[in-house]
C-alpha cells in the first residue's frame, strides 16, 4: 500500500508510519487487519489502497 502511497500524497500530505503492535488500543481496534490507512481519524483503507477514498479526502493540488 505504501508503494502506490506516495505518488499521490507528494506535496498534498504527510504520510506517518505507525506500528499498530504498539499500542494496546490500536491492536484491539485492528488486529490482523493491516495495513490500515487512516486520514483524521478515520479509517480510509484496510489492506488494499482504496484510491478513490484516498483521493477524496486528499486537497487538491493547485
């Protein structure tokens, strides 16, 4: 997921690694269910990119 990550968030986000074992709460909340992309605390991809959510959450480049 992170591969096709970058490209689009180049100059449109910041993109944080964040281990879900490292946390109580996060491994409780998701599991074996990783890779989990989230953008403000919501939940936008679990396992596979899902672009389109990506896209709309992300600002628009000028």
């Amino acid at each position: 997921m992170l591969e096709e990550l970058v490209p689009l968030c180049r100059d449109r986000a910041t993109i944080r690694v964040l281990d879900t074992d490292s946390r109580e709460d996060w491994r409780l909340a998701y599991g074996q269910r990783v890779p989990v992309l989230c953008a403000e605390g919501r939940e936008i991809s679990v396992a596979r990119l899902d672009r389109d959510a990506l896209l709309a959450c992300l600002p628009a480049l000028p």
